[in-house]
C-alpha cells in the first residue's frame, strides 16, 4: 500500500542509467533553496544597513512591539531577504515561510504575512500623503496644479531622509573601496512601466508606455540614490533638487578631491550647468540637439579655420572631406591608417575622428562653451554621423581622468584628424572615447537595479510607497556591490588567450583597451552563491548546510561570503 500524506513518496515511470525507479519525496523540511542567504543578510547586519534604514523609517511611521508583533526592522530584513533571494512579491512570503534557510536569516522565528507588509507600506503612503498635504497648505497651493518634477509633489521629508540614507552608504561603500581622488556622478533617466491603476502613473511617449521615470545615480558604480517621478518628467530638473546637496557632501567627505558629472543629452540644462560650475565642480553632458545643423555648422567652422590657415597635407577619409564647403584646402590627402587590430568601429571600411568644436555658443547660451565633436563614417548608412557633447575639462583633467585609455581604445588616432595640434586632438579622443563613452557602465547599473534587483516591481498602488520599495531595492544592490567588490579584490585577473584558436579576425570587441574587471553580475551571485540548494541538519550549537559540488571559482567565491 502507497504512503499518503503531504510528506509521502511520490513514485514514477522513470528510471535511471542503472535502471532503478525514480521516487520523489515533496516538502521535506531539511532542504532548501538558499544555501547562501543566511551568510549574506548577516554580512549586512554587521554593516548595519538594515538597522540604519529601519530607524529612518521609524521616524515617521513608528512600530512598537506593544502594538505590533513586527518592528521597522524585522519587515526591512524580511523585505531585503526576499529580494535578495530573488522573489519580491508578497505573495510569495507563503512559499518562502517553509523555507527553514530564508527563516534562519531573520531576526525572527516566523515570517511575515503578505497583509503585514502591504499595510507597512501603506502606512508609509499615508504618512507622505499626510505631509505633502500639509506642506500644500502652508504655501497654499494644489496639488493638481504642481508639475511633475515639482518637490511638493515628489519628494517629502521622509523621501529625502531615504535619499540622505542612501547616499551616506555609499561614500562608506567608495571610503571601504579606497577612492580618495577622482569621482564620476553618472545620472540617468529609466522607465519603469507600469499595469495597473498605480498614483502618478504618467504616459511617457519617448518609450510609448505608461510608467514612472525615475533617476539613477551613481558614484564611481555605487548606486547612490534614485528619485522616483512621474512618467515623462525632465530628468534634469529631478537633477536639480539633490545635486548641490551631493556634491557638498562629497567635498565635506574626501576633501580636494575632483569631481566630474556626467549625463546624456537630457541633462543639458542651463540651470544646472550654471550650479556645477558654480561649485567648482567639471561636467560632460551630451549635446546631440538639432545634431544636422551643428554638423553644418562645423564643418562651415573647420574650413574657416583652414582657409584663414591653409595647410598641404592632412589624414582623413575622403567621405568626410566631402562635407566641407570650400574644395581646395589641402594640397594632399593621405588615407587613414589601417588598423593593425580591426575592431567593430573600424571593420568594414568605417573611420571615425575626434576633435574640439572651441567657444560655439548656442542662442540660448550666455556665453561660449566647449564642444567635443565625434565624426564616424560607415558604408552601411553612407552618411558621415556626428555626435557633440559639451564640457568643461581641461586638457590636464582629461588625461587626469581617462589615463590614457580612450587612445588605447584605438578607435581614432591623433593622426587622423582636423586638430593641428596632437595634444589637443589626444584629448578630444580622452573626452569622448573614454571619459564620455564609459557611461555604459551606469547603464549596465541601471539594467541591473531594475531587472536583478527587481526595482521594475511597482505593483503597490501608492507613488511614495513605490519610491519606498525602490530605495529598498536600492539598499539590495549597495549589499551586492559591496559582496562583489570583495569577491573581485581577491580575485586574479583572467588571462587571455596568447593566440586566438579561430583564424576569424575578432571584431566583436568594442575596443582593443584592456578590459575592466566588474566581478560577477549579481544575477550570477544570486544564482550560484545565495540560491544554492542545501539539505540542513540542525544540531544544538549550530545548523550545518550541506551544498552540492560547486565550480572551484564559486568555491573559493562562497568562501569569501561565509566570512
């Protein structure tokens, strides 16, 4: 007779290599899915960061344990544990009770119910609700009448307390690191589309969806704050309600060292550039605006400077000459090098140039700024594509910051271009090739906070209950960046192959530059090193996990957790 019961072995048709049936024993309690949570939530108790976090929150929704069977800080844990774990819906909070390794990573015996957090952010919507509405009738204004960017709408003291929390966590994770001199404040705008009946959700028409449009922003790759916003709000003007307050709290925390900010062309804002400027601080912005017409522009400007100046010789692709309007400027034309290493820029009969579009103003402009122009031609478009950011650093500065690596990148050469001078054509290169260029390292920040980190999970239906759940979400990926720059300090850079097995030239390298070392993706850490599938054996003095056989790497990576 078969076993009943939910613990009772469930047999089947299947067999193994040795021909022996296949039996499944479900709900055993002894074995888990996250062999390697326990380690990781107890790294951050140490840091401190869900303590810290729940006394900010304390401050405006307080929870005793006379009136609630949960503190600030048990939810906070039980939040950062599920998204850690990769599970941030509440209803999964039933599935993840059973679990005795996600349980033993709580301060508590039993989890929280679905209910429990819903009204916890609840709570915290009302409170925001509560202050926005009463600092309305201090100024007496209406709500309906604010714009989207508007602090009265977005932000209350509860918000900003959340965003100075954030931030002091990360100049502690950048004082752990070790950087002392030089700091790149990336910001960027992300859509998080929305599908229910979620307060201030907006249509944004740039990504055709409804949504929120938040900013991100990061220090040196430490996410330091996000400030949620409806969709299709000016990233810039969202810029503007924190970026003087930031850029004071990093000089009070590393004095003399130098700062640059950096962003596309979305923050190209009179208005902030002006407070930049104003706190001494450098910045490369995109300026891709009417890009037909400054193209014309320049090339009317680069013929004006050879005409008044004419020489006999100069490197350049003939498909870019062409766009000059005055013929006759250069006796001779040499054609741009052959590349030794072919790369996807410069395969394929393309080229591309560097140079210094100096004191263009625009007609809104007050005075003159520095424009870095990047000119490439490909025979796929058969049209010459010009790209413009617009700077302030100096020719020092630039070499200070980029260290030579965009001219290691080897996609333009000093050569090859419409700068006289080699210094100045080297720095332009600097400019866009590395300094400008390495935004994609946000971008893979911001990939990774919404899909990894599961901040795209706006299913409550408050705004400021969202923007909670996002700084939480947040709060997850500072614990991450700092587990993984701890895996990539003892870890050995890899060595590449001497000599390529395939005789295919490889062009899918963006660039010949050696290659930056990030550690591994937190979807890899999730995946091998807090996911791991254990059977545990409780003993008086301690719980054993018993992990399967892992890859050395991940071996001596787990290793480094259970520290």
């Amino acid at each position: 007779k078969k076993p009943t019961g939910r613990l009772a072995m469930q047999y089947s048709n299947h067999t193994d290599n040795l021909n022996r049936a296949i039996a499944f024993e479900v709900n055993q309690k002894d074995v888990t899915r996250f062999g390697g949570l326990a380690p990781l939530m107890n790294r951050a108790r140490r840091s401190g960061v869900p303590a810290a976090l729940a006394r900010v929150i304390d401050k405006y929704t307080p929870r005793d344990h006379f009136n609630f069977v949960y503190d600030t800080e048990d939810l906070i844990n039980q939040v950062l544990a599920s998204l850690a774990a990769g599970m941030p819906d509440f209803n999964d909070v039933e599935q993840l009770s059973m679990d005795k390794s996600f349980v033993s990573a709580l301060r508590i015996s039993n989890a929280a119910s679905a209910p429990t957090l819903s009204r916890f952010f609840a709570r915290f919507e009302e409170k925001c609700k509560h202050d926005r509405m009463m600092a309305l009738a201090e100024v007496k204004g209406e709500l309906s009448r604010l714009t989207k960017t508007d602090p009265l709408r977005i932000t209350t003291p509860a918000i900003m307390d959340l965003i100075d929390f954030t931030e002091n966590e990360a100049i502690r994770i950048l004082k752990k690191r070790g950087d002392k001199e030089y700091f790149i404040i990336d910001v960027d705008s992300t859509p998080v589309e929305l599908f229910g009946n979620q307060n201030e959700a907006s249509y944004d028409g740039h990504y055709r969806c409804i949504s929120y449009l938040p900013i991100f922003v990061a220090i040196n790759g430490v996410p330091a704050f996000v400030q949620n916003a409806p969709g299709a709000a000016n990233g810039a003007a969202l810029c503007l309600i924190h970026i003087r307050r930031l850029i004071q709290k990093l000089r009070e925390s590393f004095p003399g060292a130098r700062i640059l900010v950096r962003g596309d062309t979305g923050y190209n804002n009179a208005e902030l550039i002006r407070i930049i400027v104003e706190e001494g601080v450098s910045y490369i912005l995109g300026y891709n605006v009417r890009p037909k017409d400054l193209k014309a522009k320049l090339f009317e400007h680069i013929a004006q400077e050879y005409a008044a100046d004419p020489t006999s010789r100069i490197c350049m692709a003939k498909e870019i000459l062409k766009e000059i309007p005055l013929t006759g400027l250069f006796d001779e034309v040499k054609p741009p090098k052959r590349r030794r290493k072919l790369t996807s820029t410069t395969a394929g009969n393309k080229f591309r140039c560097c140079g210094f579009f100096h004191n263009y103003q625009a007609k809104t402009w007050k005075t003159p700024r520095t424009v870095v122009y990047r000119l490439q031609f490909s025979d796929q478009y058969q049209e010459v594509d010009a790209r413009f950011i617009q700077t302030n650093l100096s020719i020092e500065e630039a070499r200070t910051f980029a260290k030579g690596r965009g001219l290691r990148k080897y996609r333009a050469l000093p050569d090859e271009s419409f700068e006289r001078d080699k210094v100045n054509a080297e720095a332009s290169i600097e400019i866009y090739e590395e300094i400008f260029c390495s935004r994609g390292e946000d971008e893979r920040l911001n990939c990774e906070w919404k899909s990894s980190c599961c901040a795209a999970r706006c299913s409550l239906n408050g705004f400021f209950a969202n923007s909670l759940r996002m700084t939480i979400t947040l709060v997850v990926m500072q614990i991450m960046e700092e587990l993984r720059h701890a895996l990539l300090r003892r870890e050995q850079p890899h060595k590449p192959l001497k000599k390529r097995r395939s005789r295919k030239r490889n062009t899918t390298r963006a660039h010949c530059a050696e290659k930056r070392r990030y550690g591994p993706t937190i979807r890899l850490i999730r995946q091998f090193l807090i996911c791991v599938p254990a059977k545990i054996r409780e003993l008086q003095t301690r719980i054993v996990f018993g992990l399967p056989p892992m890859p050395e790497a991940w071996q001596r990576r787990f290793e480094i957790l259970m520290e």
